[in-house]
C-alpha cells in the first residue's frame, strides 16, 4: 500500500478557550488535533466533527462503514438508493434535504448561507459556487474527496480507498472501525480477484454518455476506471491516454472499437444512457454494441475511489467474467 502521505496526527493538545462545564482550559479529545492534507490545503480538527452537511454523495459509503452517518445533520445533491443498502438508506432518509435542484450543466447550486445556517463543523464536497476559502472565511472545514481535486491524483488504485478510510478514520477518532473496513475491503478484493483470474484479454472502454444527445466521454489512466478494469482482466482501450476524463469521438471510439464497454451515469434508469450512445450514427459498428457488451452503472460505482469501487468491480466481473458472457 502506498505512503499515506494525506495524514498527518499532530501529538494531543490543549484547545483554546474554556470548558463549558468546568470553566477551566478546554482539552482536545485524546490524539487530537488532527490534521489532513485535502486538496493542497491542510485541514485541522481540534475533536471529531459531529455536525456534518454533505454536499456529495461520494463520502457517504466512508461515514456509514466509520459509524458516523448519523452526525450529518443536512445534505445536498443526489443521492441515487442503488449505492445504499436498507440501512444507508434508511440513515440517509432521516437526514434533511436542502436541495437536488442542479444548473445546466449538471452542478449543485446551494448557496453559503444555507449551509452556514446548518452550523457544520464539517462540509463534506466542494462545489462550484461554495468554495474550501469561502468556508474556511467562516471557520468551517471542507473536506473533498482526493480524486475530485482540481488537483487529482494522476494514479488512482483501490489503495486509495483504503487510504481515504484511514484518514475518515483518524478525522472521527474511529481508527479500528477503518482498520477493520479496510481488512474486509482487501478480503472483497482478493476473492474478486481471484474469480477473475488471469482475465479474459478483452479490451474495454469506460463511457459516460450526454443523456438527450451530445459528448460522450471516455476515462484514461488518471481515473479509477483504469484499475478498475484491470483489475477485472480488462484492458483498457484508453491506457495510453494520461487524463482523467476526456471528450471521445465515435470515429475514435471505432478505431480503438473495444470489446466491453461501460457507461456511466449519475442518476435514473439505464435505458437512456444506452440510447444515448446506440443512437449515435455508426455506433452499430462497435464489436462492443454488436455482441450486445454493453452494461450501466451508476457513476460512483466507478469514481471516485470509494468502497462504491469494490462494488462497481464486483458487478463487471459479474456481468463479463473472466472469459467474458
């Protein structure tokens, strides 16, 4: 495993400020304060939060293996049920709903003061009109999740789930409970990869299809798309591409004409998204569209790194084996 070079414990120390109850120093919770590397900035938290707005869906599968979902007092965004099992769900049905409502473009639009008026001790997703700095103005930490960074990690690997893990870990003072996450993950992993095999040798694609006509775009080395289809003894057919994310055309798409092909989507049924490409003219020439190749998931089944990942791996290797289906 890699260096866990976004974590950083500071040894314990008195916090300023007095006591409520005893009127003396107030003490910092024992190996507090804690600080995190996020996003180029370093984040310090004097006790574990416990009052979250989650302005992304993508720590939610983090909180819920640490024990601390219950402390999000308020979220935004989307927050599709199929992520979920009936205890998430049911967690996240009791947490307030400020909005879903997203510009053209696809991005939440909440304003600060709606979520100053939570009193957060922590935000968790940044988003394009409520900074990390328009926070940090008001004293509340944000924290995002590695991967979305503007500056994201060009080498993305199920390690880093396991990384993010320890330091939610360290964050809310729940180190066992990501020791033990972590432990179950690498099990998940192990026997995964151990259906898998030597793979298949097929060739693949990552896709996220514009719903209603539009980009498509394809995922390279810098997503977890990459791994994760290496990981399900698939070879990705935009392995020499070092981005993260970027527009595709058909042309090229056929040129590199990929066995397998994923689509992606943030929200809603599958049917759309497979339309969106099929209707594209000449996608019936793809090997991948002919042999009927095709499947859908959600988006964090797939990025950013997140247990979400296992699941997502799980359900390829399910639906395209070793040998392929």
């Amino acid at each position: 495993m890699r260096r866990l070079a976004a974590l950083t414990l500071l040894a314990p120390l008195a916090a300023c400020g007095a006591d409520a109850t005893t009127g003396g120093p107030a003490v910092s919770p024992d190996g507090f304060p804690v600080t995190v590397a996020n996003c180029g900035a370093d984040v310090t938290f004097d006790a574990p939060p416990e009052r979250l707005v989650l302005l992304k869906s993508s720590a939610v599968p983090f909180l819920q293996h640490l024990g601390v979902l219950d402390r999000a007092v308020a979220r935004a965004g989307s927050y599709p049920e199929e992520y979920y099992d009936e205890q998430t769900r049911a967690a996240l049905a009791d947490v307030p709903l400020l909005t879903d409502e997203l510009d053209s473009s696809g991005h939440l639009q909440i304003s600060k003061e709606v979520v100053i008026g939570q009193e957060p001790d922590l935000v968790l997703g940044e988003v394009d009109n409520l900074s990390r700095s328009s926070l940090d103005a008001v004293g509340i930490p944000l924290l995002e999740e590695p991967a979305l960074c503007d500056t994201g990690d060009t080498d993305p690997g199920f390690d880093d789930v396991a990384e993010q893990m320890t330091m939610y870990g360290a964050v809310f003072d729940r180190q066992q409970e990501a020791d033990d996450a972590v432990a179950a993950m690498e099990a998940d992993l192990a026997g995964i990869t151990e259906q898998v095999g030597e793979g298949s040798g097929r060739t693949a694609a990552v896709l996220y299809p514009t719903v209603g006509g539009g980009t498509t775009y394809a995922y390279g080395t810098a997503s977890m798309a990459h791994p994760q289809l290496e990981a399900a003894g698939l070879t990705n057919v935009f392995g020499d591409v070092d981005e993260r994310v970027f527009e595709v055309t058909l042309e090229e798409l056929l040129g590199r004409d990929p066995d397998v092909l994923v689509l992606l989507h943030s929200e809603g049924g599958p049917g759309p998204v497979v339309d969106a490409l099929i209707d594209l003219p000449g996608a019936g020439e793809l090997t991948a569209v002919r042999d009927e190749a095709v499947m859908t998931q959600l988006f964090n089944f797939t990025e950013p790194p997140s247990p979400l990942a296992v699941e997502g791996l799980r359900r390829i290797v399910d639906r395209f084996g070793a040998t392929g289906s």
